[in-house]
C-alpha cells in the first residue's frame, strides 16, 4: 500500500510498542478481547500489506505490536504513523517500565530478554536468573536506546506499579477515546510510589493542605464530596487548580500544532488519595469541551483491582 492506495474500509488502527517486559501481551490480549483483529511482532515493513488484507476480510479494528525484535525497521515508524493517520483513525501506545522492575518480572518468568544472547548464565551457586543480571541490565539500556526515537510518538503508558486488570482496563480506555483531536490524560498518583514516568507534566500538590489529618476525611478520597468540599475551601487548593488550568490553556494549542496525540499531565500528593485526586478530577471537568478527556488515578485503580478503591493508603496522603 502506498500513499494513494485507499482502503475498502476506515480502519481503526492501534500500534503497540515498548520495552520488552513491560506488559504488551496484556495490552495486545485487552484489544483481542475487545474485538481487535491482532498480529504480535508485525515488522513496520509490513504494516500496509497487513491492513489491505485485514480490510478485505472485513476487520475494522486492528491491534499490531511491534518492538525491538523488529529493530531494523523501527526508524520507519514515525513516517509510517504520519502517514496512517491519513487513511486510519490510528492510535499508538508506548509501554514503558522502570529497569529495577523489568529485572523482577524477568526474574519471575525466568524468561530472557530478546538482546541478551542464550548461554549467559551465572554460574554462581546462588544466581536465580536463567542470566547474569549485568548483562540483562545491560539488555534493557540498549532497548532503551533502541526504542528511544518512537516512545513519544502516542500515549506512553508507565507499567511499573501496575497490575495486569489496571493495564487493560487503561488500554481500552485510550483506544475508546476519539483519534481525530489532541487527548488530555490527567492522572493523579503518589509519590512515595514513585513518579510517574508517563507524564509530559508533573505537579507537586504536597505542599497543599491535606485532609489526612482530619479523622472524618482519611478514610475517603478525592473524589468524595467531604473531601472536595475541603478542598475546595482552602484558598491555596484553589489557586493552584487555577494555576495548572492557567498554564494548561496557554500551552494547549502550541502542542495541538506539534500534532502531539496525548499530553499527560499527572498530578501528585504523598499517597495519591486526596489531594491529588481531587485535582485530578477537576481538571478533567474543567477541559472536558476543549479536548478529548482521560482521568485515571494510578493508586485507586490499584487498588479497585482488589476491590478496594477508596480504601486508605498507609500514611499521610
């Protein structure tokens, strides 16, 4: 398929990337499961071929990964999203993951990474890896590198505290939302967990009053009335909503003219419970008629995988 060739249907079209443990057989499972018609490790070279074929056989979804198995077409990437976006209402997702976690998940599969070569192993009477843990580090940096020109080419999704249900259900989240305009995600998180390496934006709330310390407050979260009627009551709360909202529209059309997909901005407390929360949600209100809106919260999605959303989080939050 080449520029002109038109296809007999619109296709919606999600490319899947990231670094190799990150999770992209869950995600490429949640687009299966959601109806995608889906090929894993699919060279770029290949994409328009596939895609004729898929819409010749009636699919109007499909659901590609591709990643560093694929390297030596990686670089065709960015060109061939540009141009997919023309004739399919394309999304891309980037998975990414921190290193100290990688090396745990391949711990636990005591599966290899595809750039570190077989017979590596230690021979170290108490080496738990299939291989040496330097060389899969190792692996894992030079993917990085590898991947480096296409990981913001759409939604970059940080797998590092997720569970496998909250990956899903943030994939068809992102593929549910309209292509054709730029896509706002506010995400709310906690930084005794970490930051979050996803986001395009981070503000930090925790200089803000915090209803952890009102008895009646510590049990709810952002999103429960008490704790917004709070919040909404002290001046600081307020000026900083109206300072991230502020800065948001000034820069907003400027990225819009990037043909920028996703911009994330996360927002982050001590527990990601409150504070942070709140903002979040009210964030996703105020821009919810000037751009498609995604709000999630990294900690109570976590937490409603085990049934648990509003449940407290050890510590001030």
């Amino acid at each position: 398929m080449d520029e002109t060739t038109v296809l007999p249907q619109r296709i919606r079209l999600v490319l899947l990337s990231g670094v190799s443990g990150s999770g992209k057989s869950i995600a490429l499972n949640a687009l299966e499961d959601a109806g995608y018609y889906c090929v894993d490790n699919l060279p770029p070279q290949l994409v328009d071929q596939l895609l004729v074929v898929a819409a010749q056989a009636g699919h109007a979804r499909v659901g590609i990964a591709m990643d560093v198995r694929s390297a030596e077409g990686l670089g065709q990437l960015p060109a061939l999203t540009q141009r997919l976006r023309q004739r399919c209402d394309l999304h891309f997702i980037y998975l990414d993951c921190a290193t100290d976690m990688l090396v745990q998940r391949f711990s636990e599969t005591r599966r290899a990474h595809p750039l570190t070569a077989r017979g590596l192993a230690s021979t170290e009477p108490n080496q738990t890896l299939p291989f040496s843990a330097p060389a899969l580090i190792e692996a894992i940096e030079l993917e990085r590198e590898l991947l480096a020109p296409i990981a913001r080419l759409g939604l970059h999704i940080d797998t590092s505290g997720l569970r496998p249900a909250q990956l899903r259900s943030w994939v068809r989240q992102a593929v549910g939302v309209g292509a054709a305009q730029l896509t706002l995600l506010f995400e709310s998180f906690a930084f005794k967990r970490g930051v979050a390496l996803d986001a395009d934006f981070v503000f930090d709330v925790r200089m803000l009053p915090n209803p952890h310390y009102d008895p009646s407050l510590r049990g709810l979260t952002g999103r429960d009335a008490p704790v917004a009627d709070y919040l909404r009551s002290q001046a600081a709360v307020m000026r900083m909503l109206e300072d991230i909202t502020g800065f948001l529209r000034k820069w907003l059309p400027a990225m819009a003219e990037d043909q920028r997909s996703y911009v994330v901005v996360a927002v982050g407390c001590t527990g990601g419970q409150h504070r942070s929360v709140f903002l979040t949600e009210e964030l996703g209100r105020r821009f919810a008629g000037a751009c498609s809106v995604l709000v999630r919260h990294r900690e109570l999605d976590a937490s409603a995988t085990i049934g648990a959303a509003s449940r407290p989080h050890g510590g001030a939050t």
